[in-house]
C-alpha cells in the first residue's frame, strides 16, 4: 500500500482495496472487417454464454453487391460445423478443401452470415470463383433485414446440395410502371444523396443533423 508504506498480503485494512481497471475488450478480427453498412445481433443466448449472431442491414443494399471473398482456413475436415450456417468448400490444387473458421480470429464477417431456410428468405448467393467463395445479392435488401445465404445451382452441385432458386422479376405480376433510377445510380437510404458507383456511397459518411 503506496499510503501506509506496506507489503501487505491482500487488501489493506486501513485504506481499503485498489480500485480495479480493466482492459479494453478487443474486437475479433472478424468483427473488425464488418462493413459499416451492416451490423451484428444477438439472436439468441444458448447455455455458456454462446450468442447466435445475425448480420443485419443498416442501409439499402442494392441487387447484384458482390461480398468477399470469404476468409477461412483450407482444411481437409471440418473442425468447426454449426447447422445455421454454410458449409463451404473449395477446389485449390485439384484438391476439394473446407473453409474451416474454428474461431472469430481465423475468418472475416462474412462467417457470421446464416443460411436460408427457404427462397423467401434468402438475400444473398454462395458461389466460387477462382478458388474463392463470394457472396452476392439476389435481390434488394432493405433496412433491418438479415443477410442470409444458399448456394448458386452450380455450386450446390459441387456441395452435392440442392439448389435454391430466386423467383425471377418476370415471375412476378406486373406493377403500375414507376420512375425508375439510372441504372449506374446508388442511392443512400439515410440522405437520398445519389453515387456514380457502389464504391463512392460505401465511402459515403452520412450524417443527419435531426439524428443523434
């Protein structure tokens, strides 16, 4: 105790304990890689304090944003399986890998992202390209919405899967014709304001003055 001079063993009965200070909680690294756009929730708390996590949309996400690639590590077994999320494999090599991400530190984000259940749930296509795996968007993904995923036919043959497909826009019954935006024209939800490429309003820092 710096105040009375002495080594104690535990606290110091005159001046009472240290007053404790903890360390910063470091995120993972594949918290760190979410875009700004998307967000992570607890969609559950299973027994030992284990979250269920969601990835969720904060923006207006537009048809055809392409995510990845997926960051795992290529494995011959599958250390890690959890039933709400996809399987996911590679062709590296002339060899079949798993994209294995035992842990938050080994992967990015896109880990977290679940699997659909049925078509009118799913937002987001599984797919490989040049030995990596992306994620694309099928259709428009508005506010608060969870991103989840199934595979492409193509890749859900090589996972010996079945596909799940997108009703098509000329599926649907047709609308009254609306004003449509140019094609190269991304638009943020939050302040209306219009970007050339998805690149410039995923850059875009949009801030509302009647918005804490």
């Amino acid at each position: 105790c710096e105040d009375c001079g002495k080594s104690l063993i535990g606290e110091c009965k005159l001046h009472g304990p240290l007053i404790r200070a903890k360390d910063r909680v470091i995120p993972s690294r594949a918290r760190l890689t979410l875009p700004h756009y998307l967000t992570l929730r607890v969609l559950e708390l299973r027994a030992g304090n284990q979250q269920i996590l969601g990835v969720f949309a904060k923006k207006v996400i537009q048809k055809r944003t392409q995510f990845g690639p997926y960051v795992g590590q290529l494995s011959t077994k599958l250390t890690c399986y959890d039933e709400s999320r996809l399987v996911l494999q590679v062709l590296k090599d002339g060899g079949k890998y798993f994209l294995d991400t035992p842990n938050e530190d080994c992967g990015n984000w896109m880990m977290f992202v679940r699997l659909a259940r049925n078509q009118e749930e799913q937002t987001l296509v599984a797919y490989q390209h040049c030995g990596e795996v992306y994620f694309t968007t099928v259709k428009p993904i508005e506010p608060h919405t969870e991103l989840k995923v199934w595979y492409a036919a193509d890749y859900a043959k090589f996972m010996e899967a079945s596909a799940v497909f997108i009703k098509e826009e000329s599926d649907v019954s047709p609308l009254p014709p609306v004003a449509k935006e140019p094609v190269d024209s991304w638009i943020c939800s939050s302040c209306g304001s219009t970007f050339a490429t998805f690149a410039l309003l995923e850059s875009h820092q949009c801030i509302q003055k009647d918005r804490v």
